[in-house]
C-alpha cells in the first residue's frame, strides 16, 4: 500500500511538473447579440465565446459607473482547482469606441486561475503557464466591426495589455490564493483612457493598465451611473456598464484545451457541483464608488438563460455536470459557484436567472435577459 502511495504522488509530481512546463493558449471574447438574419456575428480565428453569468452593482450615484473599487479575496484551490470550473472571471465594462458598431467596445480584465501569463496578444488572446493557486490578468477589449454585409459583424479586439506589476515592469503583477485585492476603475482629467489598479493588499505590489488604444485612441466608460439599462449596445443582457463574470462553459484550459462544453458533458466541470465545492470561493467583500457609496443593490443575469442552458442538454437538471453555478451571499461576501459552509442567502439558486428574454435593447423588444435583483 505505501509504495502504491509512493507511485501515485509521483504520478502526481510528474503531472504537475509536466504541465507547468508547457505554455498554455487561449481566447475569450465577449457574448455578443446574435440574431439570425440580421444580427450576426462572428468571432475572431481562435477566439471564442460562451456563457457568462454576472454579479451586477446597482447604483444612481452620480459617476458610479466611471469610478468603483472591487475589493475581492481570491479563491483556494483543494480537492478540486479553480481552473477546473473556467479559465477565467473578469472584472468588466462598456468603454466607447468609436471604430466599433454602436460606438461601443467592451473590457474584461481576466484573471487566470492557476496561472501566470507570459503574454497578452493584441487580437485578445494569452498564452500561460501552470502555476497551482497563482493568478495573473490580461485587459482585452472586444469591440464589433462590419462586414460591408449589413447583416454580419466579427468581433475582434481593440487593445490588449498585461496586468504588470508596478516594481517589476514588464512582468506580470502576480497574486496567490486567499490574497485580497482590489480592482479600481476610474478616470482622470487627462481622458486617456478608463484606468484599472489593482492593488494586492497582502504584498503591497500594484499594478496599472491605461487603455488608450494605439489604433482607436482612449477607451473611456461609456455611461456616468451604474444603473440596469445602462447595457452593451450589442450584449444579450439589460444590466449594469460594470460587472463581476465567471467565464464558464469551457473545459480547463490545462487539461481539456479550454474546449467549449455544454452542461451534461463529462469534461464540462463549469456546471459540476463538486468541482465548485472542491475549493473554497471567490469572495466579493464589497463595491466602492468614488463618492465613498456602496450599491443601492445587487443583480444577477445569464446571457444563456441558466437553467434553460441546461435543459437543452441535460434529460433532467441537478446532480453531476448538470447545475448552473450561482451566486450565493456568504458571511465573507459574495460568492459563484454553490452553496458554501458561511452561505446565509442563495436567491433561489440557478432560479436566480431569467430564463427567457424580456427586456429591450437596440434590437427591439425582448431582444435580452433581464437582471433580476438578489438584494
């Protein structure tokens, strides 16, 4: 029996070795609108998209939407790593452009789960290595182009940039599990481009991203309050200009080549209850507007409708590789993913996300999913 240990946790050392020894390639673009006939749109080679539930901060404070610090606690990997469930979540907006459809572009700052990214490629992807319980970020910012067909759209990318850290220029600002952070994005007088900072408060060590665009110039935030309505152009969802996402839907980038994946398949670990218990969350401890105010509420939406997501795929919903992760409010803040030990609201579960398109946009009447409010 102790050899048969010995094998395994070599087996195991060797995987591991093996993995953070390879570079890692990837790109997550932006769900965009997408209606047959006349709305739609394709992705850049080597990008793609898929479902991505968000954590909406609700506020009419004037400039909410164009200065709000996120101060978040990075998830643990255990039984289970964080890059099982998705090769990344975001922190996110609506930022003009005027080269884009709508004259809107949208930011992800990614985060990469076990991870630390040697590069950020302009046409939006990274590459990364393996690195248990580490994360670094990369800034793409997706927009829409024609097509001189009036019908068709291909979304590619405006700008790009590593998340460096500030004392070591040139490299990837890194930061470890159970770390708290913050994630500020303001403006300055200069108008040269929405800010990002990201503060690691257990280091000390920050980094900045200005996004001023060689080719579309400053990417500034679109509206001045962080109110629902205040939506993407040429997004699925009627929700806030700034969010939190977990980008799911996709297996680890590590050991299933971030393939697309749909609830019900075996590689899909984004909708397995077990994965998401494997390891301890991710913790939303507050939002900040520059005014010093906190959100008036909190918002949920699907831009694939949650559980009807998984009906489409699954014979019936619940039990392994067929949930839809949701967010749950904890004594240590917001979480995604499932009930957890200090969970006291879970807003219904996956019944916390509007499974049909009942709100408006450019495209007409329930042309979106509406947000619906946790608290």
């Amino acid at each position: 029996m102790k050899r048969l240990l010995t094998i395994l946790f070599a087996v195991m050392l060797l995987t591991a070795i093996s993995a953070s020894a390879q570079t890692f390639t990837g790109c997550f673009a932006h769900h965009p609108k997408y209606i047959e006939g006349k709305f739609e749109v394709s992705y850049s080679p080597g990008c793609t998209g898929h479902d991505e539930p968000e954590l909406d901060p609700v506020s009419s404070a004037p400039g909410s939407a164009r200065d709000l610090t996120w101060t978040v606690v990075l998830p643990t990997g255990g039984s289970a790593r964080v890059s099982d469930v998705g090769p990344t979540f975001w922190f996110g907006g609506a930022v003009t452009d005027p080269k884009s459809v709508f004259g809107q572009a949208f930011v992800e700052l990614q985060f990469y789960p076990d991870s630390v990214v040697g590069k950020c490629f302009n046409d939006g992807a990274f590459s990364v290595s393996f690195s248990p319980n580490t994360f670094t970020a990369c800034s793409p910012v997706f927009k829409l182009n024609q097509t001189g067909n009036p019908s068709k759209f291909l979304e590619t990318t405006a700008f790009n940039a590593m998340l460096e850290d500030s004392a070591n220029p040139g490299n990837p600002l890194i930061m470890h599990a159970g770390e708290t952070i913050t994630i500020h994005y303001y403006v300055t007088p200069a108008n040269d481009g929405f800010h990002i900072t990201v503060t690691d408060l257990n280091t000390g060590h920050s980094g900045t991203i200005i996004l001023n665009s060689s080719s579309e110039g400053p990417l500034m935030p679109v509206f001045d309050t962080q109110q629902t309505g205040n939506a993407l152009a040429w997004g699925t969802v009627n929700d806030t200009p700034n969010s939190f996402v977990w980008e799911i839907g996709h297996a680890s980038i590590f050991t299933g080549g971030d393939a697309f994946c749909v609830p019900g398949q075996t590689n899909c670990n984004s909708y397995d209850p077990a994965s998401w218990a494997g390891f301890s969350p991710i913790q939303i401890k507050s939002v900040t507007f520059g005014d010093g105010s906190s959100p008036k509420n909190f918002a949920a939406v699907s831009d694939l409708g949650g559980k009807a997501e998984v009906a489409q795929t699954c014979a019936t919903y619940g039990g392994s590789f067929c949930i839809y992760p949701w967010f749950t409010l904890g004594t240590s803040g917001f979480h995604y993913g499932v009930d957890y030990p200090d969970t006291r609201k879970d807003f219904g579960q996956a019944n916390q996300f509007a499974t049909t398109e009942q709100c408006g946009g450019p495209s007409g009447a329930n042309t979106t999913f509406c947000s619906t409010i946790l608290k």
